[in-house]
C-alpha cells in the first residue's frame, strides 16, 4: 500500500526511545510532608502499602501509583513492571495476602514515575474448564480498567504473541476550559456515522493527518456546512485490527471496523496522528472539545456483547485470565455461548460485569465528556447468564437510571446475531432510544416500489406509532436507510445482489436481504438515463428520511452517492472499498447541495420532529393522503403515500408540511388537501428535477412525476401579496 503523509510515515520506535533527560523508573525522592500514606511494606525493591479498594484499575496518586483489581476465584495476583517496550518484567511484585479484601487485591506502590513503566498482571487459580476455570500464571494479562494499552500501536503491525498487551497509568490533565455539551434536544439529533480511519484515509480527503482523530478534526468546516449536529464513530476502544488478518489476491485484510474490544476503557491508540507519549487521549480529547464547541456532539458506538479473546481457541490476554466464568456466558459444559455471532458473549448482567460496564461508561462521560452511545448488537446485553431474555435487565435499568449518564443519549441495536429482535420492545424506561431496522426495511422496499408497503411507510414516517407508544416511548426511533452495515445509499440504487467477492469467503458472508434496486443495470454504467434515475433515488431516500419523525440517521458519504462497489459486508477493507473517496464530491455536488438543504429544511420546521400543538388550522398533527386527500388506510396496490404534519408554535405561524411520494414507475394526478382561505400550497422541493431546490405557488391539483417525492409547504397568501 502506497505510504500516505502524515501517520503513514510516522517512525513510532522514535517516540518510545528513552530520551538521555528522562526520570528512571524509580524516583530518587522524598515523600512530600503533607503525605500522610507511608509505607508498610517492602516488596521486590520496592516500597508498599494498602491500596484504596474502591478505585479500580491503576491510579497516580503523589507519591506513587494505587493499583486495585479483582478476582472471584484467584488464588493470588502479581503485579508486573515492564520498562517501556520491553517484554520481560524488570519487576514483579506479588499481592500480599493481607492485602486482599474480599476478592479485590489493591496495593500502593511508592515512588514510580508513570512515564517509565508499563505495568500487567499474571493471576494464579484452579483450572477446571469444564466449569470454566481456566486460570493459567503464565499469561500476562492486561488490567481490564486499564486507561491506556500497548502492545499494538501501529496500525496494520504484527503483534509479537498473544501475551503482548500491557497497560499505562494516565493523568487526566486535558483542560476542557468553559467548554458546555450542547445538550441537544433528541427531537433535534441528526447522526452521521462515520468510521475513524476511513473517513480521511484517501488521500482525496486533502487533511494533513489523514485516518486519524485530528485528521477528522480537519473535517470539521465540512461538517458544519453540511449541517449535522452529531456524529457517531465506529469503535473506538483499543481493537485489534490484526484479529483474523488475511491476504486475498494480495489484498491485506484487517478486521477494520473495530468491533472486537480488546480494553473498553482506553482509545485505539493507531487512531492518533502522533505518538501521545504515555497515551494520554487528548487527541480525541480536543477532538470532542472543538466539536462541542462547535454543536456538533459525539457519540461513540460501543462493543459490550464480546470482547476480542474470542472462542475456546481465541486468544487469552485479560478477562479469561481474571474471572472466565464471570466474564462471559459459558454454557453447562463450559464452553462460550455465541450470541454476539464473534466467538464468546459478555456477561453483561452478572453484578461484576454490570459494575464494569456502568464505571466504563461514567469514564468516557466525565473523563472525555462523550455526548452519547449506541450499543452494538444492544438485545445482548438484556441476557441471563443462561443466555435466557430478561424482563427488566439490570443492566439497562442501571444505565437508564444513572445520575452522570442523566443528560447522555442511549440508543440501543436492538437485536442480536441468533434472532433476538426486539425493535419496539427493547426494555427502555422511557429512556433508550433504538435504531429502527423496521424503518430501514420497509422503507427501502417502498421507495423502490414494491407492493403492500404504503401504510407501512406512511407509519414510519410518522414515528412508527405502531410499534412505539408516544407516552411510553418518546424519541424512541432512531431512523435510517443506511449504515455502516450494509451498501452505501447508491450502491442501493446500484446493485441487485451483494459483491463481496473481494471479502475472501466467496461471496456468502454478508445479509442477502438488501431490498436494493439496480435501476436497470448491475453496478456502474455510462447510461445517462439510469444514472439520472438513481440519483433521484438517493434525493427521494433522503427526502423523505429528513422529513420523517424521529431521529435521523445517515453513513458518511452517503452526501456524495460514495460506493463500496456492491460490498454490504466492508468489514474487512482497509482500503478505497471502505475509504471515502472524496473526488465524488465534486462529481456529486448536486446531491451535497440536496442534501444541506434537506437538512436545513428540517431544522427549520419543528412539525417535522416533533408534535408542537396537536395540530391547527383545523387539521391533525399528523394525517394520511392518497392521491385524494384524507385516507385512513392504504391498499396493498398503493404506491403512493402522502403525509401531512400540521401545528402551531406560541407566538409563530402555523407550520403546515406536506410530503408527497410517488414510489410507482408512472405519473400521478394528486389532489393536495384544502388549505384555509387565506394560504395556499408552495413547492419547495422536487426530485423530479436535476435542480429540486425552488419554492413556487401551486395549485391543489399536481402531477407527481414517477419514482419522486415533492414536499409543500403551507403559506399565507398576504405574504405573497395574493390577497
């Protein structure tokens, strides 16, 4: 792969070389008076105390470094010190038994100078697999709170074995300043979901620190323009990208999208353009501050169902070492329950997961000031540890209920990899949201004219009130065609079937339920026709996204009709399949510009997001329409769908919009409903035509083109000076 400026040239060895000015690992210095901690203890050279055992993971306090972790069934815990880079302790200082409370071991440890060391575990404990015991002290394993892992730093390197991950202790010495979340009303969120590396990492982004979180900083000014007000990252936790690394037709394969957690409590360290000499995190830090500061909120797309040691035969770096029948769920004869479709599943409702999760979250709020979360494969973490559904789960009443989470948005996957759906049903407490997959799919299937789907869009696009109770279920639906998982929004006008031969699995992975639309022909095609066609697609999908209620949600690109060339399954391109190109930026300005106005359309017009008075001007806050006005109910032959949104702001005009949608291949005549006397209906979009952006009068009676979304909007004659 050719070398790229910026990271892609970064000699990372120079960053770890010990400078001749640096501090030894042992200070040669004096406890401050006014520390009143003093040692107990003398242990490999060093100096010890009783830790604070309530503070998980490794902690710098003056004077030294806390280090507290637990385990259900070890029999004893050692501490390992490594000089930097190196893979043989220079120290190793085991837990005295008198410094064991209950199951948590936490120890102080004197005059370190945390710039120096790395640190790891090895636990000793009864091995009987069978009932998932499966201690083993030859294994270094990395602390599960660790704030900042080694080990694996430059992106694409081979790991030196499976015992390679080790941990280092971080300050917390980011100035935030007066910086103020913006503490967006959900009814308000617009998501873009964008991968970290692949956002920037052609070199048609033009950034200067390309695949990186300051090169996505440099994106910032697009973003803005573009319009949107959040953007949700792909994993971003220390993942393993080697995990299942491959080389097809001399294509490198890597697990890129990063949905393998190898520590959820630290940044992937390949996602930084510099080396952050002890892995401080400030460059995500300042990442987050400017975007804050801009109203753009972050959220981040967390992995807790599975974490990257995998099955039986997966590898063996930190939780299986601790506590294995803990950790994950292991069936009677204690092999994994495979849920997550990954290998192991994640305990997430036994008391010491549960804590891990909550502590984990609480860190990313307060220490990164994170906006939000969505969960992957979310109906996971709802399980027993008999793999069994749970009525009321622990784990999402603690989060729903959690003083620091109070002001964060949850948004659930609700489902999981062997059939548990639970879209409408996921346990909420009035507080999670959830990605709409029935959304996706029905409007996808409508929009390319498949019969018997017009009530079912016509629902969707008012919140899907069938499936979410509005007193119970408020901003609930989060509510997408695309995402990361699945074509691009012009692959779906593009492509029939799948193409992910490139993936190496002969074209069987990935769903073959894509509800797609070709247009005619197979992937690219210089038919000016049926380019033109599916480009009207895309304008109709995002129309009429922007116009529904609930939470919008859309896969970067997607503005500029980006493609991964039929492939609905990228999870392992690490290339232009998956990179943004952003020479079709140019090619498609006409989409970008569709696309900020639809946008800013939206945040001009409330009815659109939300009920504001139950109605005015004498109509419903929500009403249905065929090609006559004031239809209650659709035929399974429909194919056009008209929605009305209508209410009154105190001291504002009434809003009054109308979407009409024509999803069949032949012309309509539609009747707009009748306004009052004093408005009349002005049309301030039309798919139909290459420029859709123009607002003129119209008369109740239109012609809606084939496969076109038109949008109205109720007007005062006097303001047009008609009366």
């Amino acid at each position: 792969m050719e070398k790229k400026e910026g990271r892609e040239n970064f000699h990372w060895d120079e960053a770890e070389k010990k400078p001749e000015d640096k501090k030894p690992v042992v200070e040669k210095i004096s406890l401050p008076r006014t520390i009143h901690l003093v040692p107990m203890d003398h242990v490999a050279g060093f100096d010890i105390r009783p830790g604070f055992y309530e503070t998980n993971g490794a902690t710098a306090i003056p004077g030294g470094v806390n280090f507290t972790v637990y385990s259900h069934e070890a029999t004893s815990i050692e501490l390992l010190l490594f000089h930097r880079m190196e893979e043989e302790p220079f120290a190793v200082l085991p837990f005295p038994k008198h410094y064991r409370i209950g199951n948590v071991y936490s120890m102080i440890v004197f005059k370190l100078n945390i710039e120096e060391f790395e640190y790891a575990y090895r636990v000793d404990g009864p091995y009987n697999p069978k009932k998932g015991l499966i201690f083993d002290k030859t294994k270094y394993l990395l602390d599960p709170y660790a704030k900042a892992v080694t080990g694996q730093s430059q992106w694409g390197d081979s790991s030196p074995g499976e015992q390679h991950y080790k941990a280092r202790v971080v300050k917390d010495d980011f100035d935030w300043e007066d910086m103020r979340p913006p503490l967006l009303p959900m009814e308000d969120l617009i998501i873009y979901e964008l991968h970290v590396r692949g956002f920037t990492m052609d070199k048609s982004s033009g950034v200067v620190k390309p695949g990186t979180f300051a090169g996505l900083l440099e994106k910032l000014p697009y973003l803005k323009k573009l319009g949107v007000n959040v953007v949700e990252l792909m994993p971003i936790f220390e993942f393993d990208e080697m995990q299942d690394y491959r080389e097809v037709d001399g294509e490198k394969l890597y697990n890129y999208w990063g949905y393998n957690t190898v520590s959820f409590f630290a940044p992937n360290t390949s996602y930084t353009s510099k080396r952050e000499y002890n892995r401080e995190g400030n460059e995500l830090k300042n990442l987050i501050h400017e975007f804050n500061r801009n109203g753009i909120e972050v959220y981040l797309d967390v992995v807790f169902n599975h974490t990257a040691e995998g099955n039986e035969n997966g590898p063996f770096f930190s939780f299986k070492g601790f506590d294995n029948n803990i950790y994950y769920l292991l069936t009677p004869e204690g092999n994994y329950y495979n849920f997550s479709g990954c290998g192991n599943t994640l305990n997430c409702n036994h008391p010491i997961v549960h804590q891990m999760i909550l502590n984990c979250l609480r860190y990313w709020v307060t220490t990164y000031r994170i906006n939000g979360f969505r969960f992957d494969l979310a109906s996971i973490l709802g399980r027993n540890e008999d793999g069994t559904p749970m009525n009321k789960p622990p784990l999402l009443q603690s989060l729903a209920f959690d003083p620091i989470l109070g002001d964060v948005k949850l948004i659930a996957e609700a489902w999981d990899a062997v059939g548990l759906y639970q879209v409408g049903t996921f346990p909420s407490w009035n507080r999670w949201a959830e990605w709409n997959g029935r959304y996706r799919d029905d409007m996808r299937r409508y929009l390319k004219g498949d019969g018997g789907f017009a009530q079912a869009a016509a629902l969707r696009m008012v919140g899907s009130r069938d499936i979410y109770e509005v007193s119970t279920r408020k901003n609930a639906s989060v509510n997408f065609i695309t995402c990361h998982d699945g074509f691009t929004l012009y692959d779906l006008y593009s492509y029939n079937e799948k193409h992910n031969e490139k993936n190496g699995w002969d074209n069987t992975d990935g769903a073959g339920d894509n509800n797609s639309w070709n247009c005619g022909v197979e992937g690219e095609t210089d038919d000016p026709k049926i380019h033109a066609l599916r480009c009207r697609m895309v304008r109709n999908a995002f129309a009429v996204l922007m116009c529904s209620r609930g939470i919008p949600m859309f896969l970067a690109g997607d503005e500029f009709c980006n493609t991964q060339f039929g492939n609905n399954n990228a999870y392992c391109q690490d290339n232009i399949t998956s990179w943004l190109d952003w020479t079709r930026l140019e090619k498609y300005q006409d989409i970008f510009e569709f696309f900020r106005h639809m946008i800013a359309f939206r945040k001009a017009h409330r009815v659109l997001r939300a009920n504001v008075s139950d109605g005015a001007c004498g109509f419903p806050d929500v009403s249905f329409h065929g090609v006559k006005p004031w239809r209650g109910q659709f035929a399974a032959h429909d194919r056009y769908v008209g929605v009305m949104f209508a209410g009154k702001e105190k001291d504002k005009e009434a809003d009054l919009i109308y979407i009409a949608s024509n999803a069949y291949w032949e012309e309509l005549d539609v009747l707009l409903p009748s306004l009052p006397e004093d408005m009349h209906w002005e049309m301030v979009v039309d798919t139909w035509k290459e420029e859709p952006i123009e607002s003129r009068p119209v008369k109740e009676n239109i012609r809606l083109e084939p496969r076109s979304v038109a949008v109205f909007v109720g007007v005062e004659n006097k303001k047009e000076g008609l009366l």
